[in-house]
C-alpha cells in the first residue's frame, strides 16, 4: 500500500446523559482534496480556495491544477 497523506477527524457520540456511547471517524486524502478544488473551479469557471480555520493559512487550491 502506497503511503499518503490525509487529514483526520473525529468526534465523540455521547448520550442525554453525556455518557459515551460511540466515536464518529473519518480520513480525506490530501490529493482527493485537490481533485475536488480542482473539478469544483472547472464546473464554474473560476478558482476554488482551502484555508486553515484557525491559522487563515491557505492549504490547497485550484489555481496550481488549472493547468491539468
């Protein structure tokens, strides 16, 4: 298996108590990202932006892919 990168999330189920009952996961390849950026720029003829939340760093976009 080819190793790549990818981002992460989860987030815990709980109860009306508050009492765990489950943990909801989730990985998204980084390239499965851009492909996305990439397609959704191309539907609608412009440039498609990713940034961070906290930081407003910007992590991926379309406009590198235009060209693909």
């Amino acid at each position: 298996m080819r190793e790549s990168l990818c981002i992460s999330a989860v987030q815990p189920v709980n109860d009306q108590e508050g009492k765990l009952e489950g943990v909801l996961g989730t990985h998204m390849l980084l390239s499965t990202i851009d492909e996305y950026l990439n397609e959704s720029a191309r539907n609608h003829n412009g440039y498609a932006f990713l940034f961070g939340k906290n930081t407003g760093e910007e992590i991926s976009s379309s406009e590198h892919l235009k060209s693909s």
